[in-house]
C-alpha cells in the first residue's frame, strides 16, 4: 500500500530502508567534515583514547567535498562517504525558466556580438532580425559557408547545367579508319551525361558511308558498340543522306565519330546534354 499514490510527486519515492541508509551515509560524511574543519583531522582522539572513525582517513588538507578519502578499511566505507558527499552537495540544477531564458538570451548576445557568425560573400549584408532583449548587428546574420556555398554551386550545375552545342561545317571528305569529333565529356559536377552526333552526307562519290559511335577512357584507345548510323534521305531520291547517333548515360570521358568507309561530310553536329 506504501507504493500506491493519490497523485504524481517529483520526489523519490523511497522505502524506510533506504531512507535509513542515506540519513546514515549523510551522518558519516558531515561529521567526516565537521572534524576537519575543528580539529584539523577527520580521526580526533576520544577522551577514552579511541579514534573518530578510525576505518578512514582523510588528508587534513583537502576539500572533501567531493566525497574524496585517502583510505578506508572497506569499499563500502569509502562509498558511504563518497555518497554521503553526493546526498550532502547534490549538483545545482536550472529550473527556473527565466534563469534558462536570461543564459541563452546572453549567450546568443555574445555570440553575435563577437561576430561568431561569418558575415557573408557580399558585404555581409544581413537580413534585420529582432530577438527580444538581445543587441544585435544585423550584418553579421548573414552566414556565408564557402565549402557548403561550393556543393550548393554543384548541385545547381547537376540540375540545370545547359546543354552544348558543337558545329563542324563541311563539305569535307573523311577516309575510312578515322576517328572524328573527339570530344570530352567533362568530369565531376560539370560531367555531361548524354550525346548526340547528328549529320548529312554526300553519296554522290562515296556511295556508302558508314559511321558508329567510339568511346575512350584516355583519348589513345578508342571503343565501340558497333552499331552503325542509319541513313536517311531527307528528299528521295537524292544523294543526300542524314544520320542521328545517341548515346545516353556515357560512361567514358571522350567520345567520338569512327569513319568505316569513306565519307564526303556536308556538316557534322554535336549536343552535349546533362539530364
């Protein structure tokens, strides 16, 4: 029945075992410090020449506040002081609100009064703010971070970067077993994705132009997929022929246009896109 309450309490709700136990360990720990500060030792001698509580010892001149012993006979002597020191100096706990809100708002009037904060790329210009019964310099509001303003910067160029448009006017004859166009996709936040080889040949003379798609890692070694550009005349029949070669996600830095057989070029035309 001693554990049942008829309304919440913040205190430690604890048994009369307990209750002994710390008025005990508080006993030990005040009378400890009370004979230090009268008698300069925490052993004073009896008139029946017995010692004050002879299974500990105590430097004479220290501060046993902190529940601190040089010896004791047992731990569960010296934890009797240690926690009687605890029960006797408990740590001073903030529960007033207007003492916490006095702190912070001092705390915050310092912080920016010392200019803690950076006052920004652009004259430090910042935004007026009012917090109540702080001081504040409103230019050093605005914060400015150059590695965070860096990834912000890549991120928008990820998103929105535009396209890239390359023109190669002709006409110009290619010989077969050439690599033409070479381009380079980019690399990190500024890395295109995506390619684009459009273009029209002449068949007047060479009659069967063949073109596929070439990656590299390094520029020297070149790849391809074999897929060979489609023809179409825009205008049949005529000795004009178009083509249109994509390639999305590329994985390599350089792309770049590989003449099978001889070709008379009229114009070649590359667009770079991100997304």
């Amino acid at each position: 029945m001693a554990s049942i309450r008829c309304f919440d309490s913040f205190n430690t709700n604890l048994t009369a075992s307990e209750w002994s136990s710390a008025r005990k360990k508080k006993t030990i720990y005040n009378e400890i410090q009370k004979n230090v500060y009268n008698f300069a030792t925490a052993n004073p001698v009896k008139k029946n020449g017995k010692e004050y509580n002879k299974n500990t010892k105590v430097n004479s001149t220290c501060d046993i506040s902190s529940g601190y012993i040089e010896y004791a006979e047992s731990y569960l002597a010296m934890n009797e002081v240690s926690e009687g020191a605890a029960l006797c100096n408990p740590a001073p706990v903030h529960d007033s609100q207007a003492v916490i809100m006095e702190t912070c708002s001092t705390a915050c009037s310092n912080t920016f009064d010392s200019g803690f904060q950076d006052t920004g790329g652009d004259g430090g210009v910042g935004q007026n703010v009012v917090i109540s019964g702080v001081e504040i310099d409103n230019s050093k509001l605005a914060v400015y971070d150059e590695v965070a303003e860096i990834s912000l910067r890549n991120l928008d160029t990820n998103a929105n970067r535009n396209n890239e448009f390359f023109d190669f006017p002709g006409p110009f004859t290619i010989p077969a077993g050439q690599i033409e166009c070479i381009t380079q996709m980019g690399t990190g936040a500024f890395r295109y994705r995506n390619a684009t080889f459009m273009g029209e040949f002449d068949i007047g003379v060479n009659t069967n132009p063949i073109v596929v798609f070439q990656f590299s890692q390094d520029g020297i070694n070149w790849y391809s997929d074999g897929n060979t550009a489609a023809l179409f005349d825009p205008n049949p029949p005529s000795t004009l022929r178009q083509f249109c070669l994509q390639r999305s996600n590329v994985p390599t830095l350089w792309i770049g246009l590989y003449y099978v057989t001889p070709a008379t070029v009229n114009r070649i035309q590359l667009v770079l896109t991100k997304n």
